[in-house]
C-alpha cells in the first residue's frame, strides 16, 4: 500500500508564496539537502510495518486554546519547506440553539423552577459550579513557591506538565514513553492536530477531508473547515435503538478510501454518550489496519466516562502501546490524540491540553517537533502557563494525584447517580412511554434523551427546562433539586399532555 506521507519536501502551505530564504533556513533546520528526494525513500505505512518494530517515538505541542499536542511523523506526513500563508476564515451567525445561547436565554429566564440542560460544565449539587479540593490545593501550593515567575515557557510547552499528561493518556507503562520515544508540546490539541493534518497527510486523490461521527461535537466541524479540511460523517447514533449504529459504523471505515482519517472520541462521546465496547473498539482497530486509515482521537472527558482515569483511555492506550494482532499480522494503529483537563480538572477557562502523535523513528519526532514549534509561534506566540503548572503539580506529587482520582469520581459516580434515579422516575413511578434503558446505558456528562426538536422546545417554552434542539441533556446540570421536576416535565412532553 502507498504510504500515507507526502515527501519531505513538499511545501508546508497549501497557498504559498515561496521564499528562498525561509525555504533555505527550513532545510538546514530540518537537515534536508537540496535534491527531492522519491515518495517512497525512508517511509514506513503503519500497516506495512517490518518485523521487529522500529521505535515510535510520539510529540507532544503544548498550545493555547484547550489543549496539547503529540505529533507524529514522516511515515504519515511530509515535513517540508516553511513559506508564508495567509489564512481566510468565514464567520457566520451563529446558532440561538447553542449551549452559550441557551445559557443566556436561562439567566435572563425569571421562571423560579428553571433548568439548564445546555452547559457543558459539572454542577454540584446546589447547580454551583464546584472548583475541585485539588486545584485550591495546588493553587496554594503554586502561588507561596518562591521560585514562581511569570517568564515565557519553552514554545513546546511545560515539560514537567507535557510528560506528565502523556503517561496519563498513554500509560505509565507505555513502551514509546520507557524508550524515551515521547516528546511533548502545549494546548490547542484538535486545531493544532488538524492544521497539522492539513499541512503534512498525504490525502488520498488530494482532497483533505476528515471523517467525524453523526453526530459529534458542533466544533469540529469548524476547526477542520479553518483548516481547510472537508469534515464528512459516519453513521454513529441510532435513534431506533437511541445507542451505536456499530454496523453503520464499520460499514462506514471499510468502505472509505484507503488511508481515510477518521476522527474518534476516546471515551464518553459527546453528544450522545453512546461508546464502543471493547471488543468493538478491536474490531474498529482491525478495519483501521486493513485499510491504512488514520486515527485522531479526542479526549476530552477521561475519567468522567467510569470515574477511572486507566479505563477511560483504555483505547488510546491500546492503539498506542501494543500492536492489534487480531489480524494475524503484527501491525499497529497508530493514534493521533487531542486531550483536554478542561472537564477532569474543572478548568475550563485555563485551556490546559495535549496532543499525542505517535511516530516511526527519534529523527521523525524531532522533526515534527520542529514543525510544530513553527507553526505554534505563529498561532499562539507563547504556551499559557498557569493552568499548565497546576496540572504538573496534580500528576507529578503522588498525595495530590491520588486526591484527584478522588475527586473525579465524586464528579462521575454524581453523574451516574442521577442517571439511576432519572430512570427509577421515568420507569418505576411515572411509567412514562417507551423505554429509557439509554439513560443508564450511557455514559459520561451528556445524555441523548430521544426526544424530537419539537418536544425538546416545547420543554424550553413550557417548563423552561433548556436543553439543545437534538434532546442533548447534560446530566451534570440534574440534581435532587430539579430532577423530579425534569422528570415529570419529559414525562408530559412524551405523553403530549405538556
């Protein structure tokens, strides 16, 4: 199979205006000599792998808006020249159905039994936004270090924080991490993955398009279209059965073009709280290997799906620390992976993240390493650090790592606290219609209720209970304060007696 790179010098814009002498400073940086060298020099297709492996090292970006980066290598893309490009980006209105919208509208709301069902952050049980014991500890901690200083931090990031929030999502254990074939830079992690992408794979019949689930979180459209990426779909929700269409699903990988990049939540998928079980995430693995395709995890609720950290990752780290074998063949997957401690850490406004890329060789890593650092200055000039550092200071002091797998599982098991009593009301004392074993069956912050756009605005205009137009309710906005109220409010919308 051709591999899925470009070559190595191939230019890094996709609308450049060259210039020699960046061109100049980008190949002795990059240790490229002036002759093009052929497509298939010095490439590995990570289904055409030989046998022993060779190392594969993974990048991490620490970036700005959310999350950081691991970026991968010249077996998946091409690392070339550097030239200027200037990016157009179209805006236009934005939806009044939106999370920020509906919160908006509830705040203005007067309605004494109003509920938000539209926030996509975790509510205690008085519906307060809760700051975890950790942090506040970590926060102390940080602010009377007499070494604290508000200096730049390395453009790939915090290395304390990066390696740390690696073994997290990889594994302690992993073998790229023990053979010190990781390296690591800053937040930004599903845009920087995908400018990424979009620079560097090598898309079949050159047409960048990426694959994300039906549906998926409303901002990955956006980001691969900023990227000048074409997002299609893949069946993913049922609404007959309101769980995973697995058939369309696989249908759906093996009949993409080879070497499809396909985008896929690691765990707790959102919206609709719907996950592969593990042997579905093998069969997924294998269809993967047959046809080259690439994979471009998000993670963004590790440890809200169970209330465990380990189990939460437990297909990113699959893919990324021992090769599939159900195939007979000795292949890998190879992850790309976005991830986020906006939601396990409650800290939504600090954009703390990473991205992990898994790669063939050291002199790859580094090389996307550098590509990386290129395209992070002209992003975000500069890695936030406040955020950054309270999570190093989390997974790297043992007493205060073990008191944050505490507090997440107060977060979760809350969350599945309320799916079990919303399914007792609805089916034991209400016996509302139909049947909601997809309330206890999901997992994670959101819940897919299988209500129509129209019974969803009815709940908004009659009960003032807000929620989004696809019936998407975030369980971290129920509580023993409005959960009957909720409840017996779906009842009469199903009915049609609200």
């Amino acid at each position: 199979m051709t591999p899925a790179w470009r070559d190595l010098k191939r230019s890094l814009f996709s609308r450049p205006t060259p210039s020699d002498s960046h061109a100049h400073c980008s190949r002795q940086l990059l240790g490229l000599n002036n002759k093009r060298p052929p497509r298939s020099v010095d490439l590995h297709h990570p289904c055409h792998l030989p046998s022993p492996f060779p190392p594969f090292p993974v990048i991490l970006a620490h970036l700005t808006h959310g999350r950081t980066y691991q970026a991968v290598s010249r077996s998946h893309f091409s690392l070339p020249a550097i030239y200027h490009h200037v990016f157009c980006i179209h805006f236009c209105q934005g939806s009044s159905r939106s999370p920020g919208q509906l919160t908006a509208t509830y705040k203005a709301d007067t309605f004494p039994q109003k509920v938000n069902l539209g926030v996509g952050a975790y509510r205690d049980d008085d519906n307060k936004p809760w700051v975890l014991p950790v942090v506040k500890k970590a926060t102390e901690i940080l602010l009377n270090d007499p070494a604290l200083d508000h200096e730049y931090l390395p453009i790939t990031g915090l290395p304390e924080y990066t390696s740390a929030a690696a073994k997290l999502i990889l594994g302690a254990d992993s073998p790229a991490i023990a053979e010190g074939r990781v390296t690591i830079s800053g937040t930004g992690a599903n845009h920087l993955g995908a400018l990424f992408l979009s620079r560097f794979y090598e898309w079949t019949d050159n047409k960048p398009q990426v694959f994300v689930s039906d549906p998926t979180w409303i901002n990955h459209f956006a980001i691969m279209r900023n990227v000048q990426i074409d997002p299609l779909t893949y069946p993913y929700y049922d609404p007959k059965t309101i769980g995973l269409d697995f058939s369309g699903l696989l249908n759906s990988l093996k009949t993409a073009p080879v070497r499809s990049v396909f985008l896929l939540h690691a765990c707790a998928h959102n919206p609709t709280g719907v996950d592969p079980t593990h042997q579905q995430w093998e069969e997924i693995a294998n269809v993967f290997l047959e046809k080259g395709h690439y994979v471009f995890f998000d993670s963004a609720y590790q440890g809200f799906a169970s209330g465990d950290l380990d189990k939460d990752a437990w297909a990113v780290g699959s893919c990324a620390a021992s090769p599939f074998l159900r195939t007979g063949r000795n292949k890998e997957v190879f992850p790309c992976c976005s991830a986020s401690f906006a939601k396990n850490a409650g800290l939504y406004g600090e954009r703390v993240g990473a991205l992990h890329v898994v790669s063939p060789t050291q002199e790859e890593a580094n090389r996307v390493k550098s590509q990386l650092s290129v395209l992070q200055r002209s992003e975000i000039s500069n890695p936030p650090a406040h955020g950054a550092r309270l999570i190093a200071l989390i997974l790297n002091d043992p007493t205060l790592f073990d008191e944050w797998k505490r507090d997440i599982k107060t977060m979760a098991h809350r969350i599945i606290a309320m799916r079990e009593e919303l399914y007792n009301i609805l089916t034991n004392e209400l016996k509302t219609p139909g049947n909601w074993n997809h309330i206890t069956d999901q997992i994670g912050m959101f819940s897919f209720t299988g209500i129509s756009p129209e019974q969803s605005q009815q709940l908004i205009d009659k009960a003032h209970i807000y929620l989004t137009a696809n019936g998407r309710i975030s369980m971290a906005g129920l509580n023993s304060h409005n959960l009957r109220y909720f409840a017996e409010s779906l009842d009469k919308v199903v009915r049609g007696t609200l």
